[in-house]
C-alpha cells in the first residue's frame, strides 16, 4: 500500500485520492482507512517508508558497488529521486498538524548517517577529499533539486552528479 501510495502522490501529489491508491494496492478503499485513518497518516507512513528505503539502500549499495565513491553517487542518484518526487509533500510538511513536526528530524537522524558513512568510506578508499559534511553535502544536494519539478529540462539528478565527481581526488 505505502509503494501504491507514494506512486499516487508522485503521479498527482499529495491530495491523490484514496480510490486511486486502493487501485494501485489492488485493494478497497476500506483497507486503506483501516490502516491509515486520515491522509495524515498515510503521508507520515509513506514519508517514512521512503526514508527507510533511502536509508536502506546506502549500505547496500556500498557492499555491492565497485568502488566507494560509485556507491555514494549511486545513493546520491536515489536522495534526487526522493527529493524530487516529493510532490506537494513539503507544503504539507509546512503545515500546522503535529504529526508532521518530527518527520523532518527523523529524515536527518535515518539519512546524515547514511550519507557520512558513505563519504567515510570513498574518503578512505582515497578516492575523494576527507573534510566533506555529510549534512552540507545533502543540503546542497537538495539545493539543487529546487524547481526539478516545475522545469522538465532541469536535470536535478545530472547536477547532483557532477557535484558528486567534483569530490573526487585527482
């Protein structure tokens, strides 16, 4: 369900309705509200999810990648793809219901480390320079991922890339 939701929310945003996630699930709508009460819930659940699944895929990646610094930029590709298909969610995000005040620190706390552990690794593979901030380094990941979903000639992913080859070692 949160995979048929977050496909929904990428398609038509945030406010996709509930029939069109229950199709994608193959189940009824009913299903869906047992799980998830509001569409409070259901954002938090697939936020979090999406998270999970970024944060996941770091060592993942890095166990079988070729190289450290192909592993972060690998996962560097999956944080654009999870910035940029968050449709209408930082509006929400933004909004006064208390069920979202804890999901950005929560987006840090499973994300930074992940990301740290990946510059780690590609720094003491010699591959790029020691004094990169994981937290600096996503912020301007996410910098660049600004307006990606208003311009379809901006490649936010291709940005990304290339700050991420900027960090490598001649």
């Amino acid at each position: 369900m949160l995979d048929a939701a977050a496909a929904a929310f990428v398609a038509s945003g945030v406010e996709a309705p509930v029939r069109d996630i229950a199709a994608r699930a193959g189940v009824g709508v009913a299903t869906i509200y047992r799980h998830f009460p509001t569409r409070a819930d259901l954002i938090i659940a697939v936020y979090r999810h999406q998270v999970e699944v970024c944060a996941e895929a770091g060592p993942a990646l890095l166990a079988a990648g070729p190289t450290p610094h192909a592993a972060l930029g690998a996962w560097i590709d999956r944080f654009v793809d999870f910035l940029v298909t968050k449709h209408g969610l930082a509006a929400v995000l933004r909004s006064d219901d208390a069920g979202f005040d804890a999901l950005h620190a929560y987006f840090l706390d499973r994300l930074v480390p992940v990301c740290a552990g990946l510059l780690r690794a590609a720094a003491a593979a010699g591959e790029i320079r020691a004094d990169v901030d994981a937290y600096e380094l996503m912020r301007g990941v996410g910098n660049l991922c600004i307006g990606a979903d208003t311009d379809p000639r901006y490649d936010a992913r291709r940005l990304a890339g290339l700050l991420i080859a900027g960090l490598r070692l001649p």
